[in-house]
C-alpha cells in the first residue's frame, strides 16, 4: 500500500479522526471560570 492507492487518502483520513476523536479533551466548566477570573483580575491590575 504506496502513497498512490486510490484507497490511501481515505484511510489516512480515518486514522486522523480516530485519533482526534480520542484526543477531543474539553476543558471543565471550573477551569473556564478560573482562566477567567485570572484575566480578569490581570486586566484590572492593568488598569488601576
């Protein structure tokens, strides 16, 4: 199976999807609001 076979580029593809399908992490709802409150704060700090 070369780089050539009409098949290749559909299975390249499929591997990718697997894997990013294993990889696809969502960051929790608390380390949004945490990341927020971070800049924020920073942007406040900035300011004054």
């Amino acid at each position: 199976m070369g780089c050539c076979s009409p098949n290749y580029q559909k299975m390249v593809e499929e591997e990718e999807n697997k894997i990013n399908e294993k990889n696809n992490k969502q960051v929790p709802l608390w380390g949004k609001l945490v990341s927020v409150l971070i800049v924020a704060g920073a942007w406040l700090i900035y300011f004054l």
